[in-house]
C-alpha cells in the first residue's frame, strides 16, 4: 500500500491519534485508513505481531519490550522511536499515514518531530478521542478478540452470537493479556502520566483535534469526518 513516489490525485492525510487504550483508536484508524488509503501504523500491533516469532527470531530489545507490554508498562522510547523509523516507508506513503498509538510519550513525539522535519513531511492533525476513564476500564475489561482475523468483540456492548467464538471467522475470542484488570490498572497509570500531556503538546502547536469517543465505532468515525471537514470562513 505504501507507494513512497507522489504520483496519486489526493492530498496525503497524515495524522496521529491520541486516546486512552481501548477508546477504539485503532478501529478510527481502520476506517480512516479505509477511506483515504494512508498507510496505518499501529505499534502496539507490531509489538502482538512480534509475540508470534520464535524466541530465535526476537532481538533482545523485542524480548524486552514484550515483557514490558505484558505487564501493561510502556516499552522504552528508544525502542519504539527505532521501530517506527525502521517504518519510515509507511511514512513516506504517497497517500499518507495514520499513527495509532504512538507517539505515547512529549519524547516519542519529539523524535517524531525530528524524522518528519528531516523527511519534509508535514502532520496534518492529532485526533484526540476522549471518553471518561471508567468508561474506557469497561470497555478494556469486556473486550475480546479473535487471534485469526483480529475481529474485536465486547461482552456486553458487542457480544458474538455464539459465546467466545468469532462470528466472522468461528476463531476462539481470547482476552488480551495486557486487558486483564492487574494490567489495565498499570496501562491507565502510564497513560495518565506518559501519553495524557501530549494533548496539551500538541495543542500548542495548533494540530489537536478533540473528538468525544463515546457511541457506537460509525458514529465516532462520523464524528471524526466532520471535525477534518475544511471550516468555511465567516462571513464579515
Ligand atoms: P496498544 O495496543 O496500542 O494498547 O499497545 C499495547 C502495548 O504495547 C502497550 O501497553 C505498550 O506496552 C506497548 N506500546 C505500544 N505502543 C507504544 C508506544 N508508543 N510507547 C510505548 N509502549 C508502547
């Protein structure tokens, strides 16, 4: 998908989204990457996807930064600021990119800076989804998902037909270590602490984009498209 030489019609998009995990930012960015072509970059679904490798395969930094995901802490900057520079094609996509969940730290978003500047590539945006925090707990601790088509389910808010098993694929639903309760208490501190003050960060600069996460993933998306729509001029 990532076609680095500018040949398409369209304007790139390129944009960051922000939010608690489990405020539904990684299905925004499907549904975003659908609709504009840009290149979805999720690191935390890099970080899943390493978990599949032999011990063998695994760099010692992704040995360690697996341990760090499991216990629901954030892996060291340095690792992810490498992982996604290793991406820099996504990033040059001609049709632009979706960050989803990174940057998380002002550090990681300082390095992000760095590579775009060096790269001539402008940020169009940072999409904030916000949704009081025991909303977000509720939506973590119920959420289930299936290891073969990555479909997500909620127990109660969106339940499969049959229970525990995948209606699109018949995959059995597993919770997500990092979504059990001793974990998601441990992420929502790091996400206080770490990932919250990017908000103001990027407010600054005049690129925040604030969306209330709440309701069903199409009304958000709907909620997202209206909010980068081109805001007409007042007339005088
Ligand atoms: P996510 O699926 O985005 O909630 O990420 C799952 C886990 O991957 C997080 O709890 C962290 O352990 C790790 N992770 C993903 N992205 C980052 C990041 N930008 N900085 C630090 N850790 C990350």
């Amino acid at each position: 998908m990532c076609e680095p030489f500018p040949k398409a019609q369209q304007k790139p998009r390129r944009f960051v989204l922000l939010g608690a995990p489990g405020v539904g930012k990684g299905t925004q960015a499907e549904l975003l990457s659908a609709k504009f072509g840009a290149c979805q970059i999720s690191t935390g679904d890099v970080f899943r996807a390493a978990k599949s490798l032999d011990a063998g395969e695994r760099s010692p930094a992704i040995t360690a930064a697996l341990e760090f995901m499991r216990k629901g802490e954030l892996v060291p900057d340095g690792t992810v600021v490498d992982l996604v520079a290793e991406r820099i094609g996504c990033l040059r996509c001609e049709k632009g990119f979706l960050l989803d969940g990174f940057p998380r730290t002002v550090a990681q978003a300082e390095e992000l800076e760095k590579i775009l500047t060096r790269e001539q590539i402008k940020l169009d945006g940072v999409l904030s989804y916000d949704l009081p925090l025991e909303k977000v707990v509720a939506r973590l601790s119920g959420r289930r998902t299936c290891p073969g088509c990555k479909a997500v389910f909620h127990v109660e808010a969106r339940p499969p037909k049959v229970e525990g098993v995948c209606d699109q694929c018949g995959g059995k639903l597993y919770q997500r270590e990092d979504d059990r309760p001793e974990a998601i208490r441990v992420r929502m501190e790091a996400y206080e602490r770490s990932t919250s003050p990017l908000a103001e960060f990027y407010r600054k600069k005049g690129l925040l984009i604030s969306i209330v996460a709440e309701g069903a993933p199409e009304a958000i998306f709907e909620q997202t498209l209206k909010a980068l729509k081109p805001k007409k001029a007042k007339k005088a």
